[in-house]
C-alpha cells in the first residue's frame, strides 16, 4: 500500500507550473524566472516542472554560491 502511496504523491509534484514549482521551494514566481534564464533551472518546454529534478537543481545551485 505504501507504493501506491508514494507514486500518488509523485504524481502531485510532477508538470508544476511555474507558479507552483516556485511555491514548492519557497520563492517568487519571479526569483524562479530569474533564476530559469541564468540556468539554474532545465527550461520544462511545455511539460512543466518536477520537483525532484528543480529541487536537485536549486541544491546544487545553492551549494555552488556557498563554495564561492
């Protein structure tokens, strides 16, 4: 049972919006967008955004700015 659960809750986070893939990690709408056209983000295309792969981003972005 617990499967059914997880892939259900995977299902809620995969094709975000920007709206709600930018709720998801606590920013603006428009710190998302800034942050998508420096790169830190993979351009969805019409898809929408997965939260595993925009959060694996967000670290590694995060993590780049502190080492520097």
């Amino acid at each position: 049972m617990a499967s059914v659960t997880t892939s259900t809750a995977a299902a809620r986070t995969d094709n975000m919006s920007v709206a709600k893939a930018s709720a998801y990690l606590l920013m603006s709408p428009r710190n998302f967008r800034l942050l998508l056209d420096q790169g830190v983000f993979t351009k969805a295309w019409g898809r929408g955004y997965d939260a595993e792969t925009i959060l694996r981003e967000y670290l590694d972005h995060l993590h780049s700015v502190v080492a520097n």
